[in-house]
C-alpha cells in the first residue's frame, strides 16, 4: 500500500508512520520543511504547501491520503489570535490535500481526515455516536464543524471520505496524558474541577489500527468516533490514574483557578463528552485496549 500524511510528523503521525513501515507499506510524508533524512528506503519526504509539479508527480497512485495536519489545541492561551491560528491551519492545509487530489491523475481509494469529538460539544448527560446531528456552539465545536466540511468536498472527486474524531489519546509520551500524569507524580493530583465531567479517551494503539482499519474496510465512510467504548468521568479517571502511579488521588484543582490560568482552553479539561464508537463496534473493530485500567497499566507498567 503506498500512503501519503500530511501532518506525518506530529504525535499521531509519527507512530502511524512507523506502523505503516512496519508492515511493508510505502509512506510519504508531506512536510513544509524537509528536516530529516529518510531513515527508511519505503519512507519519503516531499516538500508541500506550496505543493511543486514535482511534488504531485511523486503522489500519483495512493492508495490512501492522510491528513493530520493542524496547530496543537495546547499551544498556548485561545486568544483571539491564537483561535484564528488554530482554525485556519485546519481548513488551510485541508484545503491544500483537496487541491492536490484535485491534480492528480490516479486519485487515491480513500482520504482519512483528522477531526475531534469536540464537534459534539459538552455536556454531563447526553451520550453522542455518529448518528448525533447536533453539534456544540463553541469554538471547537465551530473549528471542527468547518474542518469536516471542508474535507468532506473530497466527495465531490468521488472519494471516500473518512472523519476520524479522536478523543483524548493515551500515550506515556506525547498528548495530554503526561501533563495529566505530573500533579500525581508530585504526590498532588486529584479531581479536576467537579470530576463529574466525561473524558473519552482512546490509546494511541487503537488510534493507529482504527485508522488502518478504516482504510481497509471500503464500506466505512463519513464520521468515525475513535474513542474507546467506555469512557468514564474525570474522577474515575483521576482514581485509576492514581491507582496505577500508586500514588494519592486527593488534592483538587478548582475549576475557577483553571479558567482564570487557561481561559476559554480550559473546556479541554473543564468540560467533556460521553461518546461512543458505534460505527467500528459495528464494522468489526476490536479494541486493543478498552478498558481504561488495561490502557493505563500497559503504558506504565511495560
């Protein structure tokens, strides 16, 4: 299978990558700015944004495109700049794949785009799935609203779109989890704000092999939530955090405090959503991890 990502640099990017290498496949990874070598003869780095003829000659015949690209939602305060940076390097680079599909004579079988549950908005009682048509009035409700859309004009080529909304994505190294881990590792974690907010989670095994899956399967299509079937509340997830660290799960962090430190980025950890992945439990996807206990255990304990 031969793959082109855009955004193959950053934390998903780089382990799907190296699964990708790993089972034979050939990956060639768009990127402004060509850092590296290639360490691997079935890895490639191409030059993008603005693409060269030189650069679409090279991405003839995907079998799949991928694109991850986008500035971090934890890259700092959501000032009104930093919202317009985060917006626009979703729909800029989204709209750069577009148009190199668009030029490409063998166009690939499929595009897999990143999106986010956070289209679904917050809330303490509703559970969302795929079928969910309503979406959130904030600002990442609104920036995912406009990601999708603009990847899903794909369809338009005849290609079959696929809207991979990750939740919060397990790793020991990169993401969230180890800005999570620090207050416990320091013997000072606890609930965060109420604790009864939703945290949806995924590791990045599943988020790897959901998206390899999704490729496979001709007949998925459209949204996918990728978050592990059983999502728990802050508390829970403080507790068996904790558990695994073997440290206390006690001192808690008001929510007041974090909004006047974070600002509006602090719905990331504030507030949540249950959802569900009702369209890979349909399709036959079988979780590596679904339990939060099992996914926190393998990364801390291996």
């Amino acid at each position: 299978m031969r793959v082109a990502i855009a955004g193959g640099t950053g934390f998903v990017g780089k382990t799907l990558t190296e699964q990708l290498l790993k089972d034979g496949h050939e990956v060639l990874i768009l990127t402004r700015r060509i850092k590296e070598a290639a360490n691997h003869e079935q890895l490639f780095f191409l030059q993008w944004l603005p693409e060269g003829e030189d650069t679409i000659k090279q991405l003839e015949n995907l079998d799949a495109f991928i694109n991850l690209a986008g500035e971090s939602l934890n890259s700092g305060r959501w000032t009104e700049k930093r919202k317009h940076i985060i917006l626009n390097s979703r729909l800029e680079t989204t709209s750069a794949v577009i148009s190199i599909i668009k030029q490409l004579k063998n166009k690939p079988r499929v595009l897999v785009n990143a999106s986010a549950i956070g289209i679904y908005g917050t809330s303490l009682t509703e559970t969302f799935t795929e079928e969910t048509n309503l979406t959130g009035s904030d600002f990442l409700a609104e920036t995912v609203r406009l990601w999708e859309t603009q990847a899903l004009t794909a369809e338009e080529l005849e290609i079959r779109t696929v809207l991979c909304r990750f939740g919060l994505i397990l790793d020991k190294q990169l993401g969230a989890l180890p800005k999570i881990a620090l207050p416990y590792k320091l013997f000072i974690g606890g609930n965060v704000g109420s604790g009864d907010q939703w945290v949806s989670w995924i590791s990045i095994e599943d988020v790897v092999q959901g998206i390899l899956f999704t490729i496979e399967n001709e007949g998925l299509n459209g949204p996918i939530n990728m978050t592990a079937p059983s999502p728990v509340r802050m508390k829970e997830f403080g507790q068996t955090l904790g558990t695994i660290l073997h440290r206390p799960h006690w001192i808690p962090v008001p929510g007041a405090a974090l909004r006047i430190i974070l600002g509006e980025m602090s719905i990331l950890v504030l507030e949540g959503q249950k959802v569900l992945p009702n369209v890979l439990l349909q399709a036959g996807y079988r979780f590596k991890y679904s339990d939060l206990y099992s996914a926190l255990k393998n990364i801390y304990q291996k």
